[in-house]
C-alpha cells in the first residue's frame, strides 16, 4: 500500500511539474501583430501568409548609441518591439554603449537572465545576491570576455577606462523588461512616501526630497 501511494505521489510531482513547463511550439513562428488590441500574454500571431523577411530582421546595432546623458550610456534593443519575429521565441538582443566612466546603473530584469560580451574596452560588472546575503559578484572584463546576469538579480556595468566601451548582451526573453533601482525608488509615479523611503534609507526625509527631484 505504502508503494502505491509513493508511487501515485510521484507521477502527480510529475504531472505538476509537466504542467508547470512552456508548451513545445505548435507551429513554425508566431510573428507579432502590433496592431491587434486582444490582450495576451504575449502578441497576437501575425496571419502566416502576411509574414515577410522585414519580420525578422532589424538593422542598427552597428550604430554607436548617444551616450549624452548622466549614466553615460545608451541601450539600443532588438526585442520583440524591434523585431515581431521573435514573439515566443523566448530571446533577444541588445547593444550598450559606454562614454569613458559612464554606467549602466543598477537595475534589473524581471523576466530575463542576461548573457554580455565586451566588443570595445573594458567593463566593471557585477549583480548582487538576494536577501539576507546580498552579496557582490563582479568582476572587471576585457574585451571578449563573457559574464552572466542570473535572471531578476540587480546588475550593472562600469566603463573603467578613459575611452569609449562597447558590450553586446543576449537575454532569454522576447521582452525582458527592465527596471532601473534609482529611477523605480526615486521616480515612481505618483511617489513614494518620503517617510517610507526615509525610514528605509535611514536618512532625513530632506535627503528623499532632494533624490527625489533628479528623477
């Protein structure tokens, strides 16, 4: 009897978990139709005879972003948005230019792990482990190397040199997401309470205020 319920326990963990799983892909591609208002998760599917080479195709990470803002960096995509061949493929790219000393501030993607190599210069990069240990992983990188961004764990990038860096990062998302810590704490429409973030911060509510106006 004992076996029999060991046994009905294991395949219903089993079935849960195939359950749990994506679905194998029932068709060829799914390119992303902009224009259609049904909410999903996802895009709705273009109709396959209307697909045409342009769906899967984005020219610009060639060009240099403008990195004239105060991070000193400029993210150009080729998600989902860029590219509607990619709809639940499940991946995407992008590029990242640096100024000299410029960053990538702290910041996090929700639903991608991210995969980066330096093209030009080098790079300081790390992520910070979840609560309680919250401890640095980084490194500094040379051009091409690799480091991983494990996915939803808080990230950055550093340019260390007096020159122009450029990094080239894979995610494992057609739409990663992005949330950038500064602009999400400081910048959150309507804000946050500054007795909340002072508390948090342990610091005067004065110094909130202040953060609070740059973003």
């Amino acid at each position: 009897m004992a076996s029999q319920f060991l046994l009905l326990a294991f395949l219903a963990i089993t079935c849960s978990v195939a359950i749990a799983s994506d679905p194998s892909s029932l068709q060829d591609f799914c390119v992303a139709e902009p224009t259609n208002s049904v909410p999903v998760n996802g895009h709705v599917c273009k109709d396959s005879k209307l697909v045409v080479a342009e769906d899967f195709f984005f020219s610009g990470l060639h060009l240099a972003g403008n990195t004239s803002n105060p991070a000193g960096s400029k993210v150009t995509p080729a998600t989902v948005t860029q590219i509607p061949g990619l709809n639940t493929f499940g991946i995407s790219l992008v590029r990242i230019d640096y100024a000299p000393m410029g960053i990538n501030p702290p910041h996090t993607h929700p639903r991608a792990t991210e995969i980066l190599t330096v093209v030009e210069g080098s790079l300081e990069v790390g992520f910070i482990t979840s609560n309680p240990e919250n401890r640095l992983i980084s490194k500094v990188l040379q051009k091409g190397d690799v480091f991983v961004f494990p996915v939803g764990l808080a990230h950055f990038q550093h340019n260390v040199w007096n020159s122009n860096a450029v990094a080239i990062a894979a995610l494992s998302s057609q739409n990663p997401g992005a949330i950038t810590l500064a602009n999400a704490v400081f910048g959150s429409k309507p804000d946050i309470s500054a007795d909340v973030l002072a508390k948090a911060f342990q610091v005067d509510k004065n110094i909130v205020f202040n953060f609070q106006e740059k973003f």
